[in-house]
C-alpha cells in the first residue's frame, strides 16, 4: 500500500495521485479511485473529490503490468468492420479483455488474431476497447481500429451520442410499464467486488419498456443512460425485478444457465464519416429457448 500527504489544497483526487505516483495516468488513477483501491482519511471518495490539504491518501496499486495479450484465433461473429471501427456480436462466456488471473481466451486475444494493428494502440492491455459487457451478456459491442477512432468513439460515449438497447427477461412485472430508473450507483459498502444503489455513488440513469410478459416474467427493452458497472443489473433488482438467472444480483434460474441480458441494438456515428449507423443482434440461441419454455 502507498501511503500520501495531499500537499495542494483543493486539488482533485484523481489529479493528486497521477501526480504523486510516478507513472500512473489520470485514467488509471480514475480506475483506481473506482475500484474502491483508495482512501481518503480512510473513506472512499469519487474522483473529483477536492482534497483538504494534510489529508492521508492510501492506496493500494495492482502488481506491474502483464504482457501485452496474445493474438488468439478465437471464432468471432463481426457485424461490421471498416478502417476504424469493428463491431462483434460477442458470445455469453466471453471474457472482454484480460486481468490478472486471467491472461487468455478473451476477446481481446480473438482481436489481435483478426486485426494485428490493435497490438500498436496505446493501451496494450484492452486495446480498441471503449465499452465492455459482463462476461455472461451477450451481444453487440464496437471497437476502435485506431487512436483517432478511439477517441471519437469515446467522446460520443462521454456525450451519450452512443445509443445501446438491451433486452432482458427479469422476475415479475414492473410499474408502469414503461419508466426511468434514477438512482446513484457505487461500490457496496459490504462487498467491494459488487455494486449497489448507494447514497453518494455516481449518477445512474436507466430506461425500460415492456415489451412483453410471460408465465409471470418480463422481457423488457432497457436503455442505459449512463455506463455505470453492473447498471441494468444494479437498478432492475433495486427496483424488485432482478434479471433472471443473475445469480449477484438476483439468483439462479433453472430455465437459464446465465443472466438473461443481451446488447440487442447499437447505434453510433461512424468516426471516419460521421454517418449514423444502427445495428441489431437477434436472441442467441439458448435465450430463445427460455422464452420458449416460458411460452409453454
């Protein structure tokens, strides 16, 4: 653990540990600040948090860095590629990119097997990536070719220029029908490897539709306003209508062995033009057959 004296009053967190800690980006001390690794006066604090100067930060910095992934001829389904831009249907199962423990079989691995040049991107250990999706979710996801795709994507996704829509079958059937989950999102305070609703936490916005119910379930169309880890999750059980088969936030599912939440449409503007562009992914196979089953 680095144990700090923050020595500018009113500096920002995020700011003071990139400053203080050699080496280490403001994104990656974000992440840190994220991932509940650091202290302030021993609480937890977002990013922005203006430091009292004296204030005793501690944090705890992950091991050095891993190699750079391997290339992998991992099978991908690609909706689109041009010079910029790739967009996959991932499957359920699929890991986005690596972390310690678990260097391989990533999509990130099956990537660099089918577009060599994301090995010279900056970030060499989630290259291309600019929004992931948990590893049992399945469906569509886009990723940067280059550091000027990168960063136009990003900004569209900081801007909420990105439209992503999910369909997913949750427990009950909420009211009304149609809504707007508004509730903050941060570590929970008992278990930091999941999230919760939690005073403080970070603005987290979510959209949701019926679209049909079944047999006591229902299969609703959800959109994240914000991108906050674990949202849809997050918000839909906080609301008492947990996804079905999500086994941290609601429980397991004999009629579905994973969460059933699937990234079904994606719309962006296409870096190299600026063109809108939509795309859908239809219910991979083993979602159908729960709704199937459901249906009689």
């Amino acid at each position: 653990m680095l144990e700090l004296t923050a020595d500018r009053p009113g500096e920002r967190l995020d700011v003071f540990l990139s400053r203080a800690v050699a080496g280490l980006s403001r994104s990656q001390a974000r992440r840190l600040i994220d991932d509940g690794l650091v202290t302030v006066d021993g609480t937890l604090e977002r990013p922005s948090y203006r430091l009292p100067g004296g204030a005793h930060v501690a944090a705890t910095l992950p091991p050095a860095a891993e190699p750079q992934p391997a290339a992998e001829r991992i099978p991908l389904t690609v909706i689109y590629q041009d010079e910029d831009v790739i967009v996959v249907d991932k499957p359920p199962g699929l890991t986005v990119h690596p972390a310690p423990g678990h260097p391989s079989g990533t999509l990130v691995n099956a990537l660099l097997a089918l577009a060599p040049e994301l090995a010279g991107l900056r970030d060499r250990i989630r290259p291309g990536i600019v929004h992931r999706l948990d590893r049992d979710t399945s469906g569509l996801l886009v990723v940067a070719r280059t550091e000027r795709a990168r960063d136009d994507l990003s900004r569209q996704l900081k801007q909420r220029e990105v439209s992503k829509t999910y369909l997913t079958l949750v427990q009950g059937v909420p009211e009304p029908p149609q809504g707007t989950i508004e509730a903050p999102i941060g570590r929970h305070p008992r278990n930091r490897k999941k999230m919760a609703v939690v005073a403080g936490g970070r603005e987290a916005e979510t959209r949701y539709r019926l679209r049909e119910t079944v047999d006591g379930y229902a299969l609703l169309e959800v959109e994240p306003v914000t991108g906050r880890t674990h949202q849809i999750r997050v918000h839909l059980a906080a609301i008492g209508h947990p996804v079905v088969g999500d086994a941290v936030y609601g429980k397991r599912s004999e009629i579905v062995g994973r969460q059933f939440l699937h990234a079904w449409r994606l719309a962006f503007d296409l870096p190299s033009s600026g063109r809108r562009v939509e795309f859908e992914s239809p219910l991979p196979a083993d979602l159908r057959a729960a709704l199937d089953r459901l249906r009689g």
